[in-house]
C-alpha cells in the first residue's frame, strides 16, 4: 500500500527545480529580490561552514522560490540540491499532531480520554514504558492532549535521566518538552489501530499533501540522493536512516515536501475549522526561560509578551504580524527550523545538515522573510 501512494505521489509531481520567483514578499509588505536573498545566505552560510541548506519561502500561501547551498557529501564535493533528503528530527512532531487530529476526527481517539484506555495491557507490561507504572495514579490521568502540549510530564530524554520514564512533574501542570511524551503517543497509535506510524503518515498525510520524499522511515529510494551530516568541526557524523518510527523525530523530508505540509496548516485544510481551533490554540502557556537544559526550571516573564505557548505538537507566539506557529529540530549534527505567519501568508522552512546552523539560524530568518520574531532565544539558538 505504501508503495503504492509513493508511486502515485510520484506520479502526480513531477520533477521540481528551484524556483525563481523575482521579488520576495518579507512579512513587512517591502519584495526584496530572490538575487539578493540568494547572495545573503549564500555569504551567510559561507561565514558559518555551513554544510548545507536547504531554504523554501512561502508567500501567499505557495512555493515561490527554493534554494540549496553547500554539500551534501562534502568529502566527494557533492552539491546539495533540492530533492537531496535530510533528517527532519523535531520536525516530525508537529506531522504528529496532525495525523493524531485526522485520526480523531475519524472516531478513532479522543484528546482527553486517558492514554490507558487505548492500551491492550497496563503499561507496566510494556517494558519500555514500566517506570510509569510506579505512579500509576499519575499515569492514569495523561491525555493525548498532554503529550500533544509537552504537559503530561514526561521527561525530555530518558537517557538524561538514568535511562527511565518516571514523570518529572504532576500531569496537567507544566510545560516540559518531551520526545519521551511524543513517542508514548505514536506507541499508543500503532498499539490501539494495529498499523504501523509510518503506514498511517504516508496515508494521512504524505501521499494526501503530495510529499513524496518525505517519510517516517528510511527509503530505499532515499539511497539515490540524500546528505551526510557534519559536526561544528567539519568532521561527518553520518546519515540518520531510521528503520523504525518515531513519533518524535525519525522523519526523512526536504524543504520543498516540508513546506507543502506547513501551507497545509496555514491554509487550516484537510481537517475541520474545530480540529484546527484545538491544534493552533494554546494548550499551555510556556513559562521557562528556556526549551531545553537547566535553564528549562528557571521561570520567566520575559516571552509573555508573544504568549509563547504550545498547541497540539507545535509552538506558537505572537508577532507583529499575527499568529506564528513554528518548531525547531535538533538532531546530533542536523539542525533545523520552520515558521509560518499565516495571516501573511508567509512561511520559511530550513533543513540543514551542519551542527552550526543555530548560530545562524536568527540571520537566515531575517535574510529569507525579514523574521526577527521567532523565540530563537528561548531555543537557545546563537547560543543563547
């Protein structure tokens, strides 16, 4: 079945080259050539050693001009272009809401019926999960709708915590990203529909959206052409192929597939005007002065100003120019970022290959769409 929607994906698009739009709408109305945004990043990723880039800018709501700079294999000098796929990591979260959505509106889930409930056993018996049995009390009360939001309290990485699961806080109570969390929620999928993540993703969502170099799992069609990845240092950590789903990040994408499912949410199609109230509405409003590491406990009031908060498996804030939804991903060595400012109708998605793109990432946003608005420091991009 797969097979089958990847080659009628396929089918349906031909090949795609950049595009060369001439004038760029930033989110302040002002066009600023495609020339000179391409001679900006272009020095910009030069500066940083960057790997590679891949870059698509999203105005009225289309695809008007993508962009790859650098390598994709830079020990044989191998350019990266367009079609070369890269690891998504986080990016995949917000692909995981989504499917979730789809899959309520069908009468298969619910967002605040127990997470226990779609279970065949008690979570004890799942050895991966067991340490959330020694609450159970606690366990019991964690909805869809809490993992979606980062608030069930699972940690960010059981290896950050001696390899366990335990909740870190009460459910329902704090914003605390987690892959854990996520990853209970793709578990709980393919435990209650008896299908694998990756079948329901190309379903859903990839063969629907027409991504067809985008999956949850490693292709073999990948093989043809896809990017290494680089440390800070230059040295190659390798290619992420990962041969089992997560829900968290194991998606392989491009910018180009990545951002027809961003003008998706944009555009609020493919699910009902209430799904969409549910999934980019606040949940819970981020407090921490951080997204990840120690500062993550220390409170703030410093991003109430643009109510940064979490939807169902997407970021949020406002801006200037209306809502912004976005999410990072962050792998060992990939590193990337996507942003849309739907009632502009402007997006930017950019999916790298090289540990230095943080430091950058606040440069590139401002070069491509005039975006200095993300909460890139509460990221802790740039070093922040």
């Amino acid at each position: 079945m797969r097979l089958l929607l990847t080659i009628v994906c396929s089918f349906l698009l031909l090949p795609v080259f950049s595009q060369k739009a001439t004038g760029i709408k930033q989110l302040n109305g002002k066009t600023v050539s495609s020339t000179s945004i391409q001679k900006r990043v272009q020095q910009i990723v030069d500066s940083a050693k960057l790997a590679g880039l891949q870059v698509a800018i999203v105005n009225d709501n289309k695809i008007i001009w993508t962009e790859s700079f650098g390598f994709k294999d830079i020990e044989n000098q191998q350019k990266l272009n367009d079609s070369t796929v890269m690891y998504a990591a986080s990016l995949t979260k917000p692909v995981s809401g989504y499917i979730f959505m789809r899959l309520a509106e069908k009468g298969i889930f619910s967002l605040d019926k127990p997470v226990r409930d779609y279970l065949k056993k008690p979570i004890a018996e799942y050895p991966k999960w067991k340490d959330l049995a020694d609450d159970t009390a606690a366990f019991n009360r964690i909805t869809p709708r809490m993992l979606l939001s980062h608030s069930a309290g699972l940690p960010v990485l059981r290896q950050l915590y001696g390899n366990k699961t335990n909740l870190i806080a009460k459910p329902g109570e704090k914003f605390y990203y987690s892959n854990e969390g996520i990853n209970l929620l793709g578990f709980m999928i393919e435990e209650y529909t008896g299908k694998k993540l990756e079948d329901i993703a190309s379903e859903e969502v990839f063969a629907p959206l027409q991504m067809p170099r985008t999956s949850m799992i490693w292709e073999h069609s990948f093989e043809n052409n896809f990017s290494f990845a680089y440390f800070k240092d230059g040295k190659k950590y390798g290619s992420e192929r990962r041969e089992s789903s997560r829900a968290a990040g194991s998606m392989t994408t491009t910018a180009q597939d990545y951002a027809r499912f961003m003008i998706n949410l944009m555009k609020e199609q493919g699910l009902k005007k209430s799904s969409y109230q549910q999934l980019l509405s606040p949940q819970i409003f981020v407090k921490s002065k951080r997204g990840f590491g120690p500062l993550r406990d220390s409170l703030t009031n410093e991003n109430d100003a643009i109510k940064l908060a979490w939807g169902l498996g997407i970021g949020l804030f406002q801006s200037p120019y209306g809502k912004g939804f976005f999410h990072t991903g962050h792998g060992e060595a990939n590193q990337n970022y996507a942003v849309a400012f739907p009632e502009r109708g402007i997006a930017l998605v950019m999916l790298s290959n090289s540990e230095n793109f943080e430091t950058v990432s606040a440069e590139l946003l401002k070069a491509c769409i005039g975006d200095t608005y993300s909460p890139l420091k509460w990221l802790g991009h740039g070093g922040q």
